[in-house]
C-alpha cells in the first residue's frame, strides 16, 4: 500500500470545507428567516438553533427540522468515513512488529477517538434528545460538551 497522495487529501479537505460551508450558510439564512414573537433573548450563551427554534411562532420552524434531517445526513456520512479511516488506521498500526510502535500510535490516535466520540455523542443527544427531558440546565451542559470540550 501507498500512503495518500496529495491530490486526495486536497479533495477530502475541500469537501470538509465545502459541506461544513453549505451546512453554515443554509442554517444562518434559515435561521435569519424565522419570524421571533417570544422575544430574542435565548436561555444559553451563545445562539443554538433548537433555542432558537423555541422563539418561533410560525410554522417555519417546519424548514429548520428539515434543514437539521439534512445536517444529520451529513453527519452521518462523516461519521461513516471516520468510522473507516479508524478501521484503517488500526488495522495498519496491528501490522506494526514492535510492541513500542504500537503503542506510541495508539497514543496518538484515541485521544482524537475519544474527542471525535464526545463531540458526536453530546451533539446527537442534544438535537435528538425528546422535549420532555429538556431543561435550560441539562442544554447549557450539553452544549458546552460538544462544543467547548473537544
């Protein structure tokens, strides 16, 4: 096997660059779009779109949830695709005779393994997670995990 060539990681790292992009942009102009007749004063630290969803009083909101389908969508798919590269990775890294070399490149890569898990698990729990658990408390807590932790 050959390590990755250049040209490919250019096209990855334009594709991570042009979907997180698109994401952004069709959640702000949404987003933007959104009549408030509950006030704009948003119960975290910083504008998170579900709280910003609260304020809404029209039936908008309905393009927003399609929006989040359609970032989860691609969540998705990146998820698969680091779900892969890991398999790789760690199948190379066993093929590594020495008991050192494998440990310094397990060392390396589940410490980005567990902030990838992090990141991922508090941010399905915070847009999946049903109404009837949310409280301002447990949203603050798990927007910080996903967001400033990792």
């Amino acid at each position: 096997r050959t390590p990755m060539g250049g040209r490919a990681c250019v096209k990855m790292a334009a594709a991570a660059w042009a979907s997180g992009f698109l994401n952004a942009l069709l959640h702000t102009a949404n987003t933007f779009s959104i009549p408030l007749c509950q006030g704009n004063t948003v119960e975290q630290f910083f504008c998170e779109i579900p709280q910003i969803l609260k304020l809404s009083c029209s039936d908008s909101y309905l393009r927003e949830v399609g929006l989040l389908v359609f970032s989860g969508c691609l969540s998705f798919g990146c998820f698969i695709f680091i779900v892969l590269s890991y398999v790789q990775i760690f199948t190379a890294v066993l093929r590594i005779p020495s008991e050192q070399g494998r440990h310094k490149a397990f060392s390396m890569c589940l410490p980005h393994l567990a902030m990838v898990s992090l990141f991922l698990s508090t941010g399905m729990f915070a847009y999946l997670k049903p109404p009837s658990i949310s409280s301002p408390a447990l949203d603050l807590v798990v927007a910080v995990l996903y967001t400033v932790v990792p």
